[in-house]
C-alpha cells in the first residue's frame, strides 16, 4: 500500500567523524553508498552533533531539545531525570501518534534511556516493532590478528582494541544482522507509513570488522591526521583539559601509549576499515529500498552522533568541541525536494532533525522544538542560515559553527577562535586577536542564555563538597573550579592507626591527596611536568608532611595547595609543614575522589600510601573547598 505521506529511514552511525568520501575530509576513505546517497540528496558538509558524546547527542535527536535545556550532558545523565522530559514528545512516538508505523533495530537511542523516560512520562513505547541490539559493540569479541603489543599499558583493553576478523567471527558481527532486519522491512509491503530507525555501532570501538575491510586499505601509504604545536600552553585551561586529561585514564595518554608502540597507523587503518564496513551495511538497507516498494516515497536520513579523534591535538576518542569531535556526516535524501541539488556548506546541527521530518512529512508543527527546519535549504528556497550550528559539552562549555568559524567559550571564560577556511584542523587560536573581535561578538549571542545543571554527572564547578566517610564523587566532566585553583581539605580527626588516607581524588595526569604517613599529617600534589608536552606527561609529586604525629585526641587538620604553588599542613590552626609545588593544578582531575579510603586503584595513589579499606579511626566535617585565591600562609615551619 502506498501512502500520500512519505516514510523515513533514519539511519544511524556511532562515532563516525567527517571522514566519508564525498566531505573530502580524508584522501583514504572508500564510502561508496554514502557517497551515492550524497549524490541523490543533499551532504552537509558543515552538520554538527549537539555534543560530542553519544547520550546527550541521541537525545538531543530524539527530542529536540539541547543539552543546555534538559541537563543531559553525559552519559550518565537521564532523560527521565530532566525537569524538561515533557516538554516534547519523543521523535519515533511524534510519528507513531501521527499515524506511523514506528520500527527500530540497533542502536538509536543511548541504553533505551529516551524509551526509559517516555514511559515514565506518557506510559507509551517509542516503537511498534524491533529488532535488537544484536550484541551490542560486542566488547568481548577480539582479533586474533591484532599486531598491538601486550605492554600497551592499559589502551588495549577490553573496549579498545582492533583488527580483522574471519569467516564465522565477522559473521557474529552486530551491524551485519542491523542491515539484514532492515533490509527485510523495506522489502515488504505496509498497510500504512513508516518510520524506520536503523542503528550501525561501528566505526565505535572495538575497531574489529572483517577482513577484507581491512585489505582495502595500506597503513604504510594512508594520510595520517595533523597534529599541532607540541606545547599545549597556548591552550585555554579547558581546552587542556580535553586535549590531556578527558576520559584518557592511562599513564601517560592515550597519544603517547599508541605512537610509542607504533600503533598509529595500525588504529587509523583499523578505523577506516570499521567506516567502510559500515558503509557495505548501509549499501545493503539502501538497496533493499532502492528494489522494493517504498523506494519513491521514503526519506533517507544519515547521520553519526558525534565524531572522533585520531591524534587531532593529540587527542583520541570523542569528548571535544573541535571539528574533529563535533562535525558529523549529515545526509538527507527527500524524494522532489533534494534531487540534483549538491552539497551544502551552511552549518546545521543534528537537533535540526526532528522539526525537519516533521515538516518534509507535513505533520503539525511542534513550538517547543529547538531546531529549524531544513527544508529551506534542502528545496533551494533559503539557501542562507543566519544561525550557528550549537554544541555543547558540560555546562555552560558551548562550540558554535559556521560554514567558516568554530567559536568556543568554556565555563571559565575562556575562549577559542579557529578559521576553518585558512586553518581546517584548527592549530591557530584567534581568540585573544583584537582584529577578531567583532566575529566573536557577533557569534557569541547565540550562546545559550541558561544551562540547566547537569542530571547526574560532576559536582557543580567550584562548589564545596561535604563529605562522609565511604564517599565516592565521579569527576568526569570537563569544568572549571579545580584547574589553577586553589584547592582546600579539611577535617575533624581521631587518629586510631598510624596510616589512613583522608582524601584521595586524581587521575592519570593530575590529583592531591590529605592523608596520615606513620601518623603525621601528609598532602600530596600530583601534576605532569611544565611546559605541557603529549609525549612528557609523567605524573611529578610533591610531599609536604609534618614533623610530628598527631596525637589520639580529636584534632582539626587542614591541607591547602594555593594558587601560588605552596602547601600548607595545618593542626588545630597552627601551621605545622609548608612546601611548594610548581603551581596548582595545570589539569582538572578526572577521576574518583574517595573519602576516608583509597581502594578504586584504577589510578595511581598521589602520595607515598597504600589502598586502605577505610581510615583507621574516625573522621568528621569533612570538606574539599575549590576557590580562586587562598589567605596567605603564616608562621609556616618546613617539613620533610
């Protein structure tokens, strides 16, 4: 049966960046059907996640409502915590109310955490019908043919790893079931319009396709990324942040581990074949459409959550607001709207989605929507766009794109200004450059007013935390209030042992810790060595401790690193040890803080302690305080 409504196909990729063939992004890449897509519709060449980081962006999708608007801006914060879960209906349940066949195989939605809220909201399920996720990323399944050494420190692990696979291993793949249940749709009949959701995991990790994936590629002859300047001094604090310590829990970096082992090329080609594999599974929805009975009146919509790093300012994986994390392919194939028409290079964003189907589909409007229809430009008839593309990453952390600029205001007020036509990887920050100026201001309004607070992530930038023994605090996002700060733990003792940690938070490349050694108060500092360097990133420590033991009675016990470097032990308000560091922390320390233990070895101690199952006596008032400058030390007597 034939509809007077069109159908969609929506399909979806994971961590795909700009790298198809028809961008022009990379010389390797071998995208055959997306290019073909590209050619019956329209490529947008300047399309934009809401964030890099697959939660946040899928639900940005799905509801068309930003981050900044519903608090999702990590992967552990859900929907269905969000103050703004009703404010619109979820996409897939917009069209099955309108009359729409809902069907959905692989992954569109983020662990079902949309599907999650709208069933807490209107008790309603997304979709009709469903495949599965087939396995998932399938983490578990490895190559036997992987050259990567075992020494590789913790990167090949049990999510990255990469290689080919062969015979009765590529053919457990999830994608190649994803492909087949959607192509088995579109091959039948339906008694009404549909809205088909397909969801390709790869190129996410592991990098495993099969073999012949792999064969269409040399490692030796491929096109490696630019990287820039080795010292990331230049960089906003922020932006060192993402560069170095983002989710890279790893001595050292993730940059140093794969170019020290001669991986590089390796994960690159390993990347590539993932895309091409990808590519043959859409080929094959694609053609099941193209034979079967809806190929002249089904939408085709292609698109990948966020992007991914290979070494772009020595960074890896997503969790960035550069080109590299933020910019995604972006196809839409509309049948007598998009026919003939090319590429576009306006800057458009993922949220644009939904008010576009809705409008190519001629639905009623939804006011509450955030994006803009694409129509405009997919039919000619508005072939300019005012507005940026928006992304964010944390609270008030925002990158707006324009067909030439990237803008960037972090929450601490920093900035980054690239010009995408004379610098397309993004080496040459303009920001501090007064000529600059007014293409700053004339971006910058489109910032988000308000940033709702993020659902279930990092404590609030710079606020203290009161802490009880046992604690654990996830420090995940990227936030200002730590990094070149001053940093405060206080505490009210009974010393029943002579070792206990107090305080330990930190990760691979910065962190501090209040802790008793043979009794006597201790503070470690722990930060990588200056000037930042991707390949001399060793964690250096500092020791401050006091002479003496404290006693066994209750003692009020402070450490303090200021914002000049010095650290300061203080008892009961006498200064009892000083020292200095080479300054506060150059990094925000990602990571578990741990409160009265340190037991989660997934990063290494910062002091001269062992894991410890709890504090060997008793704690009280505990406090981490975050501020910008600290009272000046007195009367400070030096301890060893």
């Amino acid at each position: 049966m034939t509809s007077d409504r069109p159908n969609v196909l929506f399909i979806a990729l994971d961590d795909l960046n700009d790298w198809i063939g028809c961008a022009g992004t990379n010389p390797d890449v071998r995208t055959a059907h997306m290019d073909r897509l590209a050619e019956q519709g329209m490529h947008f060449a300047n399309a934009c996640c809401a964030s890099p980081v697959c939660n946040p962006s899928r639900t940005a999708i799905l509801t068309g409502l930003g981050p900044s608007t519903t608090g999702c801006y990590l992967l552990n914060d859900h929907l269905e915590d969000s103050p703004a879960r009703g404010r619109t209906l979820p996409l897939p349940l917009y069209f099955r109310r309108h009359g729409y066949r809902t069907m959905a195989v692989g992954k569109i939605d983020h662990g079902n955490l949309v599907e999650r809220a709208a069933r807490a909201t209107w008790n309603e399920e997304l979709w009709d019908e469903t495949g599965s996720w087939f396995g998932g990323q399938q983490f578990d399944l490895h190559s036997p043919h992987t050259q990567c050494p075992t020494d590789v420190g913790g990167l090949y692990n049990f999510a990255f790893h990469w290689g080919p696979l062969d015979d009765e291993q590529a053919e457990t793949l999830s994608d190649t079931h994803v492909a087949r249940w959607a192509a088995e749709q579109l091959s039948r009949e339906q008694d009404q319009p549909f809205f088909l959701a397909a969801g390709f995991f790869r190129p996410h990790l592991p990098l495993i396709a099969p073999r012949r994936f792999f064969e269409m590629y040399d490692p030796d002859s491929l096109h490696m990324p630019p990287t820039g300047p080795e010292d990331f001094g230049a960089m906003p604090a922020m932006a060192r942040q993402i560069a170095l310590a983002g989710y890279q829990d790893m001595e050292r970096g993730k940059h140093f581990q794969i170019t020290q082992h001669g991986q590089w090329r390796e994960i690159v080609r390993a990347y590539l074949a993932c895309i091409s594999y990808a590519d043959d599974c859409v080929g094959q929805v694609l053609r099941a459409l193209e034979r079967g009975p809806h190929a002249d009146n089904t939408i085709v919509v292609l698109w990948s959550d966020n992007g991914w790093s290979l070494g772009h300012h020595f960074h890896w994986q997503k969790w960035s607001l550069w080109d590299s994390g933020s910019r995604v392919p972006l196809i839409i194939k509309a049948p007598g709207v998009t026919t003939g028409r090319g590429p576009c290079d306006q800057a458009v964003g993922l949220i644009d989605l939904y008010p576009t189907l809705v409008d190519l589909c001629g639905l009623p409007e939804v006011d509450a929507l955030e994006g803009q229809s694409l129509r405009g430009l997919l039919d000619g008839s508005q072939p300019q766009r005012e507005r940026p593309a928006l992304s964010s990453f944390g609270p008030n952390n925002h990158s707006l794109r324009t067909s030439r600029w990237r803008y960037t205001r972090y929450a601490d007020g920093s900035e980054e200004l690239y010009d995408g036509l004379n610098d397309p990887h993004e080496h040459e920050n303009l920001a501090g450059e007064p000529e600059h100026r007014p293409v700053i201001d004339a971006l910058a309004r489109w910032l988000p007013a308000e940033n709702a607070p993020a659902l279930t992530s990092s404590p609030p930038a710079g606020e203290p935390l009161d802490l009880e023994p046992g604690d654990e605090v996830w420090f995940r996002g990227v936030q200002p209030g730590i990094a070149d700060a001053r940093i405060a733990v206080r505490a009210r003792v009974k010393a029943e042992g002579s070792d206990g940690v107090i305080v330990h938070h930190g990760g691979w490349f910065a962190g501090y810790a209040l802790y008793l050694k043979d009794g006597r108060l201790s503070m470690a500092v722990a930060d990588v060595r200056r000037p930042l360097r991707w390949n001399d990133l060793e964690l250096q420590r500092t020791v401050v401790r006091a002479d003496q033991p404290l006693g066994t009675d209750w003692a009020e016990v402070e450490g303090l690193l200021d914002v000049d470097g010095t650290i300061t032990l203080r008892v009961d308000g006498a200064v009892v040890a000083t020292g200095r560091a080479a300054g506060p922390l150059s990094i925000h320390p990602a990571g578990l803080l741990e409160a009265g233990r340190y037991q989660k070895q997934k990063y290494p101690p910062m002091g001269d302690y062992a894991p410890s199952e709890a504090f060997p006596g008793q704690l009280r008032d505990l406090r981490v305080e975050f501020g910008p400058t600290a009272p000046p030390p007195s009367d400070a007597t030096t301890g060893a």
